[in-house]
C-alpha cells in the first residue's frame, strides 16, 4: 500500500516534533543541572580545565568582574555561570 504525499507530510511532521520535544525536554534538564551547581564547581569544570587558575586573592572585586567577562566568551558559559564564578572568586 502505498502512502499518499500528504500521509507522507504527515509522518515526517510528526517525526520531527517528536525530535524537536525530545530535544527541548534534553535542554531544560541540563539548564537545571547547571543551575544546580555552586559557583566553586562551575570554576573547577570550566576554568580549571585550561590552565591553573590564579587565587581569588590575585584580583580585586572590580577586577573579577572583568576577568569573568573576558573568560565568558573564551569558555562559552553562560550569563549566570559566569555571576555564579565571579560571586564565588570574589568571597
């Protein structure tokens, strides 16, 4: 039997909103796993990994604001990774 274009449409439609709710369902999970970390384990898991990182010490409040701006873009981590990082260097 076979299927009409419009069935055809149909399926592939479907198909794709599955993928589309699977993927989203994916991206809230891992949005909250991120939420859920503390601003020292987003420090070790992202700027650790590329080279020794200096101590909090090292720079002043103003000065880490700064430094975690720059990194932001270097290390591709978002908005509240980097307030995260920045508020746990400058305890």
């Amino acid at each position: 039997m076979k299927l009409s274009i419009i069935n055809k449409l149909a399926i592939i439609i479907s198909t794709a909103f599955v993928v589309l709710v699977i993927i989203s369902l994916y991206a809230c999970k891992a949005s909250q796993m991120v939420s859920a970390k503390t601003g020292a384990q987003l420090w070790a898991e992202n700027c650790q990994r590329c080279h020794n990182t200096p101590s909090p010490n090292t720079f002043s409040h103003e000065q880490w604001e700064t430094v975690g701006l720059h990194m932001q873009s270097r290390a591709l981590i978002t908005d509240e990774e980097r307030d995260k990082i920045v508020a746990f260097l400058k305890q």
